[in-house]
C-alpha cells in the first residue's frame, strides 16, 4: 500500500524532506509547494511529485495522505492549519512555530479535523540519546544536578544575507536560540524535565541581523537542577554540539548526537558504545548531509498514523521547547529572571 506526501517549502530543509521520503518503501512524493518555482521545480524533477506554486490547490491534490511541512518557522502553523483542515496529516520541520499562540492554534487544529500532528525532533531517535534518555528515567543518572548544553556553530553572512526570513522576527522568530538551538532545548526538557525559571542575555555580536547571533542562558529545572545553555552563529569556525548531564551518580556527555563519556558510578556495561565522534557539518553549514535521524521521525509518523497511535514528538511535545524558548526571550528583553508556565 502506497502512502502519498505533499512537501511545503522549496528549500535545504524540504530536499532533506524528500530524501528521507524516499528511502522508505511504499511512500511517494505526491506534490510540492513552494513561492521559488525554480527550486520547486528541480525539486520535483529529481524527488518526483507535481509542483504548486498556489498553497489551496497544492493541498487539493489527491491522492495526498500527508503534509511535510519545511517553509519559514513563522508560516508553519497557518499552513499546517490549512492542511488539517483538509484533513490531512501534519508533521511540520521544528519549531512547531514562533510563538504559543499559534502552536496551540495547530495543536487545535489537528485534534477538531482528528488527524495527526508532530515535529521533526529527530534527535530523540538517534541510538546514543536514546541510551541516555534510559539511563536518565531508569536512575542511573541519580538526581539531576547539573545540565551544561552547548550549541556554539558558525554562519557564514550569506546565510544571513540571502535569506528573506532568518534572523528576522517576523518569520525566523529570533535567531540562534529558536532555529540552531531548539533541538537542544528540546533535548533539555527531555532528558531532564520542566524548567521553572530563566535568567537570559542575548545578543546580535557578529551578523547584522535584527535577532540574536549569541545568548546564554540559566535554568532552573522544576526537580532543581541548573542548567547553562549557549546558542550561537557566530562562533567561527563551529564546533560541536555539546551536551553535559551531571546526577548524584555520576555524568554523560554527549557531544554531536554521541555518547562521548559514561562516568557514572555504576555504568552498565553496553551504555558506552566508543563515543566515536564524526565530522560534524551542521556546526558550520545548514545543509542536511545524514537524513536517517528526519527518516526515522517520518517512519514513526507514518506508524503513527496507521496505528492510531501518538508520534514520538506530537504537537504538544513540540510546544514545550517553544514555551521555554519564549521564556527564554522574555528575560532577554527585561534583564530580569523569567518564570516559566508548565511547558508541556
């Protein structure tokens, strides 16, 4: 049986999209729609597909069980509306959008039209953060202490520049903390759990860009825990994601989606897989090299849908990194410490 996808958006995120679409049997590119039909038409003749340029006939093509969505964070939850309402299926690059509101709005959306919502986390697929994640609910992490998380990357000003939407509010909804960052904030609240408080500074130091190329941040963790998060552009040339977790019993590192350490007083023997560290391009580049982590997220969807049951990241998951986010930018503008409502 054939499961048919539409593609919203026309760049590196949607050539990711369709590539992950099509290294699984028995899904096929439906449609793609985009505003640059020059990129939605290569697109289509290297991904199959028709192409659209009109987002209402776009989401008329039948047969079409699903949308992916890759456009601008500020348009996700008007188009993701507009397909539920068509009853079709949502899963919608992260952040599920820039702001709460319109997270709730989709989230809405999705339950009235009873179809499924979730977001491309794809990190909480990946085999050494799973380990981690069991580690951390099975107690052998001990009691949260302590997170330390680092997404320190480089842009190039192109990326900027030739970009309509990044870095702006409008559309990108703020800079290094909402787009590079997310995912590990994500992680943050996964592995560890709700945060309660933020103090914040954020700051456009490098691009010349109307949001933040480097903030830091202080959490307090609802179990009360500390945490230290730094996000940046601008930190020549990249380096690599970098994520500490301290509990009574010890630390683990990850660091670029791998287990680097396992210090911990009672380690299980198979939680350390070598920790071997790869090249690691999204510290300086935005293209997609490896799509298996957005595969396994697309997998899990279509699972989801057949079965009825709820994706690994829902909606209402994908809200909770954008809840703190917000949080996050709130102290940044007031200077003082920002408390959070319940971010799930």
């Amino acid at each position: 049986m054939t499961t048919y996808i539409g593609l919203i958006g026309g760049g590196n995120i949607t050539e990711t999209h369709a590539r992950a679409a099509r290294a699984l049997p028995g899904i096929e590119i439906a449609a793609i729609y985009g505003t640059n039909a020059a990129k939605v038409a290569r697109l289509c003749r290297e991904h199959g597909g028709k192409p659209y340029s009109d987002l209402d006939q776009f989401l008329a093509h039948r047969p079409m069980e699903l949308v992916a969505i890759g456009s601008p964070s500020g348009l996700h939850a008007a188009q993701g509306i507009a397909a539920a309402q068509r009853r079709l299926h949502v899963l919608t690059e992260k952040p599920i959008d820039i702001t709460t509101e319109r997270a709730d709005a989709l989230i809405a959306a999705a339950d009235k039209a009873g179809v499924k919502l979730g977001v491309f986390f794809q990190d909480r697929c990946k085999p050494d953060i799973l380990r981690v994640k069991q580690a951390v609910d099975t107690g052998r992490l001990g009691r949260p202490i302590l997170a330390d998380a680092r997404v320190k990357w480089y842009r190039p000003p192109d990326y900027y520049a030739n970009s309509r939407w990044r870095g702006t509010s409008a559309l990108d909804g703020g800079g290094a903390l909402i787009n590079q960052a997310v995912h590990t904030v994500d992680l943050l609240l996964w592995l560890f759990g709700d945060v309660v408080s933020v103090q914040a500074t954020g700051k456009a130091l490098l691009h010349p860009i109307e949001t933040e190329d480097t903030l830091v941040a202080l959490l307090e963790f609802a179990n009360g825990a500390l945490g230290v998060l730094q996000a940046a552009t601008s930190a020549y040339p990249g380096y690599p994601r970098r994520l500490e977790l301290t509990g009574s019993e010890g630390t683990l590192i990850i660091e670029q989606d791998h287990l680097l350490a396992a210090d911990l007083r009672n380690a299980p023997a198979d939680l350390l897989h070598g920790g071997k560290t790869d090249e690691n391009p999204s510290a300086s580049s935005p293209v997609v090299s490896d799509v298996r982590g957005h595969q396994s997220v697309l997998e899990d969807f279509l699972h989801a849908i057949q079965t009825n049951a709820t994706p690994r990241c829902d909606g209402r998951e994908g809200r909770r990194s954008l809840a703190l986010v917000e949080a996050i930018y709130a102290a940044c503008r007031t200077g003082e410490r920002a408390h959070c409502t319940r971010t799930g």
